[in-house]
C-alpha cells in the first residue's frame, strides 16, 4: 500500500476511529485501526466488537492500493505532531513508513486480515432523516442521559417513532429530562412499537461523525443493534438492554404557571454569573419572578453571595422556585444564544419546564429548600 494523506481530514477521522479502539482487550487486533486505501479513497474502521465505525474519505491519493493495521496511539501521534499538509504513507518490508517533508516513522504493522470484518449498511428498511437535525437532536440530549445509574436503560438515549414523519430522541437521569423532535421518512417497513435504546458513547460518536449539512442519514437496525450510514461512514452499535421510563408522564400538561418567554443566552449569562459564588454542596440557584424582573440567588457559605436582576416581560403573580445549577446551564449550553426559551415554571414544588419552537423540551426537578 501507498497513498498520500491530506493530514488535517485524515486525522480528525482517524481521532474519530481512534475512540473506538479499546485499550485493553484479549482480542489484541482491536486495539488497533485498520486503513484501507481502495479506489481513489481510504477507508478508516475500528471496532470494540459491540461499537463498530467505518469512515470513508477521498481527501487522499493512492498509489497502490492496500491495506494496513497501526498502533492507534503512536500513529495518532505522529498525525498530531507533524505539522505538513500532506504526508505519504507506504508499506515497506510490513512496516509503515510515514513521510512528512522533514520526518520519517517507521511503525511496525498486524496483519489486515485479522481484523474482524465490519458490515456495509445494507438494510431495506430505515429512516431517513436530515444530518444536521440528527446532530442537533443527540446535542441536545445525550448530556442528560445517567453515566451512574443502576437502571440501566437509564445509561443511552432512547429513539422513538412517534409515527411515520417524526422522531424523538429523549434522555433523563431521573432529575432531568431532555427530548427532541425531528422529521423523518420512513423507507421500507418500520415497526413504530420497538423501543431503540442507544449508548450514549454511540450517540456522541455519530454526532462527531456527522456533518452540519442535511445530506441524508439513514438509521436502520433490529432488536440488538443500531446501524447508521452518513455521507462519510458508517456505525453498527449493540443497543442498550432495559425497559425505558414512561417519559411522557414528567413532561407538565396544561397548568396555570408562570408562561415566560427568554432569550437562551441572556438566562445563561445571569446563571453564569450566579455560579462564580456556588460550590458542589449547594449546586442549585433560587429564581424569583415578579413585575418586570427576575432575581437569580446564588450563595454559598464560604465563598460568598450573588445576586443578580434580569429584566423580563412578566406582570403576574411572584413566582419562585430553586432550580440545579449545572443542570440548568449544561442545557443552555446546546442552544444557541438567540433562541427564545419558553419556561413553564409553577412553584418550588413542581417540576419547571423549558422549551423552545424547534421541538426541543427539558424538564427538570426543583431543589428543595428549608426556606420553601
């Protein structure tokens, strides 16, 4: 094998291939990145035997086509610290030689063809849905999924077809919960009762894998697995065991509470500025709406006391309720800054809720306090 690299695209894929590959496993193999140089392109796999990715680039020229299995960390290294454009690789007495315009390596190499094979994406049944819309929708979930939990379906991000033109993507930890909506097309035969709980670690993998364009992703699968084929690769992931809470039910129906109206980035300029004073032990911000302002508190007792006054659009009964910190601002996080934010907040007792016109929802639990 020889080929040419563009090393800036090669390197952010291989980085993609790279967080596959386990460090430890009695399969040694795997803990390595196959690279296949095949046509006019290369193809990067990795594979942990439940996570597979294979990521496809034509960012290259290839000499003479092959295929070679490397190191993850050394070759991700070498990619890293060499600062030129391109760079040649080529297959020299079973070591990789690496070529930059003043660096050589030489990396011992594994056979190719004890790398497990890695499937095509061949199912007739899918759905289709906008690449960018599918990135925005794990952006702005997958955070709230639990890395801790003992109920396990608790741990990925659960995919349910509310019928043939809309998905929705939820995650919760039992304190939060964020979900998101997304149109789809339906290809093929798709049963809309089977629930698709997937690992948060895939769901962020195809989120870097994505482009922002709406070039078509199709998600296809079974019971066991999830198989997804972008522009530029394809993942087969094993799907999370478990039965999913009845989401639904946490999200608030028709009630009389406080309906407001906020920009995403001014609330998280005020929460970002209520954090500068809290710690770990008190997390949470005390949030006060009345005529015309919002007053968000934030202390604790030895670092000290913030108090800062946003102006809003309200004219109705006071309103307080204390709500967590990080949770409140890892949300925020995923917006953009100038989307309006609608809060449905009743009291300190209930759960608030925030939404915003392009489908996405969060519910979160209020902090209790001695003083409500």
């Amino acid at each position: 094998m020889k080929m040419s690299i563009q090393r800036e695209s090669f390197s952010h894929l291989f980085h993609l291939a790279a967080v596959v590959a386990p460090q430890r496993s009695p399969k040694n193999i795997i803990q390595n990145v196959l690279i296949e140089a095949i046509g006019k392109e290369a193809i990067i796999s990795a594979t942990d035997m439940e996570l597979s990715i294979r990521l496809r680039t034509d960012a290259v020229t290839i000499h003479k086509p092959g295929a070679i299995v490397v190191p993850v960390q050394r070759f991700a290294a070498v990619l890293k610290e060499v600062v030129d454009d391109s760079i040649l690789i080529e297959v020299v007495n079973n070591i990789a030689v690496i070529t930059g315009a003043s660096s050589r390596f030489e990396l011992p190499l594994k056979s190719p063809d004890e790398f497990p094979s890695i499937e095509l994406f061949d199912d007739k049944n899918y759905l289709e849905i906008s690449s960018r819309i599918f990135k925005e929708m794990i952006r702005r979930t997958a955070f709230a999924a639990d890395a801790e939990s003992t109920r396990y379906a608790l741990s990925g991000v659960l995919l349910e077809l509310q019928n043939e033109h809309l998905l929705t993507a939820v995650a919760t930890d039992g304190r939060r919960l964020a979900k998101m909506d997304g149109s789809v097309k339906v290809v093929g035969e798709i049963n809309t009762q089977q629930t698709t709980i997937v690992p948060t670690k895939t769901m962020q993998l195809i989120e870097r894998m994505l482009p922002e364009d709406d070039s078509p992703l199709m998600v296809g699968g079974d019971s066991n697995q999830l198989r997804v084929k972008s522009s530029n690769g394809v993942i087969h992931s094993r799907l999370v065991e478990g039965r999913y809470p009845r989401w639904k039910d946490a999200i608030p129906k028709q009630r009389e509470s406080l309906k407001l109206a906020m920009m995403a980035g001014t609330l998280h300029a005020a929460l970002r500025q209520a954090a500068i004073v809290a710690d770990d032990d008190t997390r949470g911000v005390d949030m006060k709406f009345s005529n015309g302002v919002l007053v968000v508190n934030s202390q604790a007792a030895e670092v000290g006391h913030a108090r800062i006054e946003v102006p809003i659009n309200y004219d109705g009964p006071v309103v307080e309720t204390a709500l967590d910190l990080r949770y409140l601002t890892e949300m925020l996080r995923t917006l953009p800054p100038e989307l309006l934010v609608d809060m449905d907040i009743e009291g300190p007792q209930t759960a608030a809720y925030l939404k915003t016109s392009d489908s996405f929802g969060y519910v979160l639990m209020p902090l209790t306090r001695k003083n409500h």
